[in-house]
C-alpha cells in the first residue's frame, strides 16, 4: 500500500497537492457566472446530486443555508442497508436497490461505510426458523453483494456476539450483515467531492426568492449569511432537495402550492460501551408501534434507536418529545441483561425523516422510503423522500430529471458508481496501526482518524500533531483541516458534523467549545463578540440536549 504524507495525497496513483478552499471565491462566482444546475440544500442528496452533476461536466452550484448536512442527514441511524423491516412490506425493489447501493459505499468510501454484523434473538422455538426464511430472501436480493450470508447461531453464540443481550429464555438467534457508515462526514466529502469536480460550493447561503422569466424559474436570489449580502444567481434549472423545508421552497415557488411532506421523527439514545458491552449489533425485530429497533455500536459507543413519531412543525435542532425516551429505554431493556436508565445516557441526536407522501397518508412508518421527484408548472424539480443508502441513485435520478426539464445537453451518463472518494486510494484496513506507531497514540485514537479520513490522515495531521487539551481525544490540526478543507464556519460544525462528538458525549463536547472555538476564532479572525456567541450557541444547545431526557 502507498500511504503519502506531508503536504501531499494520492489519487488514482499520481501524487497531487491538496489546494484550500476559498469561500470568497466561491461566492463571487455563484455572483458573476450562469449554472446550468443550481441545487438548493446540502445534505446527502443535494450533494450528491452536485457530485453527479458536476462529474458529467454541468456547471454546476450548490448551497446550504445552514451547515453540510446539519439536519436529517447527520442523524440517522448509521446504517446502509436494504432495510430488513420492508420485507414485511414486500418493498423488493427498494430493497434490492439499497443491497447494490450498500456494496458501492463498502468499495468507495472504505473508512467511512464498514460492514457491521447483527444478532436477531429469538426467545420463541420457532422464531429462528420464521425469520430465517426472510433473511434467506434478503440475501437474495444482495446479489452479488460481498457481505456474509445470514447463519443460526446458539444461545451461546448469541450471548458471544452480543454480551449485553437478556439471557433468560433465549433460545439463541440467527447473524446477518449490513453495513454501519458516519453519515456527516461522509456528506461533508460529498460536497468536497462536487467541489474537485467544478462545482461552485457554500454554505451559510440562503434561497431568498426566485428570478422567473414568462413563468419559468431562470435563477434565484440568494444571501450570504456570512456577511449579509443578498444577490441573484443565473441557472438554467434549479432543484429543491432541502429535505424537511421542502414544502417552504415549493412555497416561494407557488404560494398556492399543496404541502407534501408528512415529517416523522426519530430520536436515539446514546450509551457507554460500559453499559451495553457489544460489538455485533442487536434488531429487535417488533416493537409495539409495530416498527424495529436497533442497538448499535457507533464512534465507540452504543446507540439505542429509533422512534417514528408525527411532527407538525419541525425545528432546525429537534428534542425528543412525548414519552420517545421511555419507549426506547423500555423497549431496550426489555433485551438487555442489565436495564439501562435515564442517567446512563450520555446524549441524543433526533432526526426528522423528509417523507412525502402527495396523497396525504399520514401514518408515518407505512410511508414508503421510496424517492419522489415533482416538478412544478415553473420548472422547480423538488427531490423528497428515499434514504441514506439510496443516496446515489437518487441523485442520478435527479440529475436525469433536471437535465431533461431543463432542456440541457446531453453530456454523458452518471459516473459515480465507481466513485472513489478522497481518503479511499490504497486504503487498508490496517492503516490504524501505521498511524498508531507513526504518531505514537493509543489504538482507539489511531482507529478513529482511519475511520475518519483514510489515507489523507498523514496529510491532515503533518509530523507533530497538537492535541486540543489534556483529556481530549481531538487534534488541532484536525480543526484546521476541517476549516480549510470542510467548509467548516462553527463551534457546531466542527462538535456536531467534522467530530461527532456532540452526537455521543455532550460531557467532552462542552470541555471542547473553548480549544475549537480560539482555534477557530484565529482561523476564521472572528472579533471577540462573534467569538462568545458561537460559544454560547453551543453551550446552549448542549444544554438542551441535556435537559431533554432528564
């Protein structure tokens, strides 16, 4: 294996200078030249819409008003998968689709999506037998996927995989394998992906309003949150995959237009490895609102999840609500030796599933995961629905359906099936050993930055890395990086979605709001004022996310 370090990486076995961002240049394109696409919102689909886009030579734009993938798309249940739970709904095709999805991810992007094996646990004789049957045809539709096909296993296989499962009348189980991925860093690299491919990118830019012509969207008018300034961009069409806010821009669009979505959403519940020692994880085939729960081993944690509950108004940093945090506390316990509490969790992060559904149905479990594509009489292609692991083929859908309702040329077929991502050249799954005796840190460290960056690791880190502080886990250079190369603007950006940190351990997280944000301060020269209410933003919101389950 090739490993390039110092200020240079490998790509496709040539050795090549990573360049800085610049996202004043960025804007000042978005302000002086035409697009064919312009694709409003960040996260997965968005930007792997821009990816493909840009990859099959469109000119091509792509904003966020908020932060890459700051909403549904960092809070998912981390899984890539064909989704076991709509067998029962005889969803083949999707599933099928999400099974070839799932070994794409597993080949591009290596250290980021890696294959995660499950115990389902049977406590009845014939449950074994029962689910085998499904996960026979669930191994079926993974055709030629490379992943292990599902096997019985003993009781006393089960306890092995799973030491935390409840012992007391278990009969024993069955394994299968899925892939588990970190959705935000893979979201951010998709959009760092667009941009080595030509596509205009950034973030804090808001949609404002549309420019039409004869009643034809022609380009938009947009503002840079950063600095205030508001000002139009040309495109020959635009696409709306803002995900929960999709109903708003169809809106700006047509005030008369019918809403779509019907928001769900679910939350997870995140525990120390102490509490729940496993490192398989558990389904827990039925629930009782008829859905699946997942315990998981995640960022060296474990994540109990999820809900589906119905929202009316989502907000951009959703809490649990109701009695989401008993049922799962419950509902888990019920297959843990040893109860979990309220005051064992260390966080929580709740998502809001973007699902459409034009008829109105609002049952939100039965709503298929399936993509929906509208176009609106002005031209708006809005993209809604679908998951994580449809993500690129979603996007090529998309990037179809806009080619064709803007009347662009043909310039070629999608190409991100083989997409290697950066970080994934010459990539090893030992690479976290070269790291380990390179930087002369502990294993659990020297895996996390594999998991995170590959083969860029070397790159990022330079000769003497500089921790935050005493009893963080978390370079400087890492903070550096994630500015320079990240489109990283926040204390949140770089807690939430470049670590994931907030996501697992608000304790470390809020010791962390003052080492990132000097650093960025310095960075990004905020004045002491800018300074203190990034701070007070995250604590704020750690907070909140503390007081919302105890």
């Amino acid at each position: 294996m090739q490993i390039c370090r110092g200020k240079e990486t490998c790509k496709a076995g040539r050795v090549v200078k990573m360049e800085k961002q610049n996202r004043a240049e960025e804007i000042q394109k978005l302000q002086t030249e035409t697009y064919d696409i312009l694709v409003i919102g960040g996260g997965s689909t968005g930007s792997g819409a821009a990816l493909d886009a840009a990859k099959r030579g469109y000119k091509t734009a792509l904003i966020e008003r908020r932060d890459f993938s700051s909403g549904t798309s960092s809070r998912s249940t981390k899984l890539i998968h064909g989704g076991v739970r709509y067998l029962a709904q005889f969803h083949f095709k999707l599933i099928h689709e999400a099974l070839s999805e799932r070994q794409r991810l597993l080949e591009n992007a290596p250290h980021l999506v890696k294959p995660l094996q499950f115990v389902l646990p049977a406590y009845r004789f014939y449950e074994r037998p029962y689910y085998g049957i499904g996960l026979t045809l669930y191994d079926i539709l993974a055709s030629k996927g490379k992943l292990p096909s599902h096997k019985t296993i003993s009781k006393s296989e089960a306890i092995s995989e799973f030491p935390a499962i409840q012992k007391k009348g278990l009969f024993g189980g069955i394994t299968y394998f899925d892939a588990q991925f970190n959705d935000a860093r893979l979201n951010v690299l998709l959009a760092r992906s667009a941009q080595k491919e030509g596509a205009t990118v950034a973030n804090r830019v808001e949609l404002v309003s549309f420019i039409k012509e004869n009643g034809k969207v022609k380009g938009a008018h947009l503002k840079d949150l950063e600095t205030g300034k508001t000002f139009p961009v040309r495109a020959k069409v635009i696409a709306n995959t803002t995900g929960i806010w999709v109903d708003h821009v169809r809106k700006l669009d047509d005030p008369r237009t019918f809403n779509v979505l019907s928001p769900s959403q679910g939350i997870h519940l995140v525990f120390s490895k102490e509490k729940i020692p496993c490192e398989s994880a558990l389904i827990i085939p039925k629930t009782k609102d008829g859905r699946v729960v997942f315990i998981i081993p995640w960022e060296d944690h474990v994540i109990l999840g999820t809900t589906d509950t119905p929202v009316e108004n989502p907000g951009e940093e959703p809490l649990p609500i109701g009695n989401e945090v008993r049922f799962l506390l419950e509902t888990g316990n019920e297959y843990l030796e040893n109860p979990v509490k309220e005051e064992d969790i260390l966080s929580v992060f709740v998502g809001i599933r973007p699902l459409i559904s034009p008829e109105g149905n609002q049952d939100t479990k039965n709503i298929s995961r399936e993509e929906v594509i509208l176009v609106s009489n002005s031209g708006l292609v809005t993209m809604g629905g679908g998951k994580w692991s449809t993500y690129r083929k979603m996007a090529e859908d998309l990037v179809d359906k806009l080619v064709q309702s803007g009347n662009l040329e043909t310039k070629g077929e999608c190409s991100t099936k083989r997409y290697l991502f950066p970080g994934a050249a010459g990539y090893s799954e030992s690479l976290h050993r070269e790291i380990e005796a390179a930087y002369k840190i502990e294993s659990k460290l020297s895996q996390r930055l594999q998991n995170y960056y590959g083969t860029e690791v070397f790159e990022i880190l330079g000769k003497k890395p500089k921790l935050l502080g005493k009893g963080i886990p978390y370079f400087e250079e890492e903070v550096n990086f994630a500015v320079d190369k990240e489109f990283a603007l926040g204390v949140t950006d770089i807690l939430a979605r470049r670590f994931r940190i907030l996501f697992v351990d608000l304790e470390m997280a809020r010791k962390m709001v003052g080492p990132v944000s000097a650093i960025l301060a310095k960075r990004l020269k905020w004045k002491d004022k800018k300074k203190k209410v990034e701070e007070s933003a995250a604590i704020e919101l750690i907070e909140s996310l503390k007081k919302s389950y105890r």
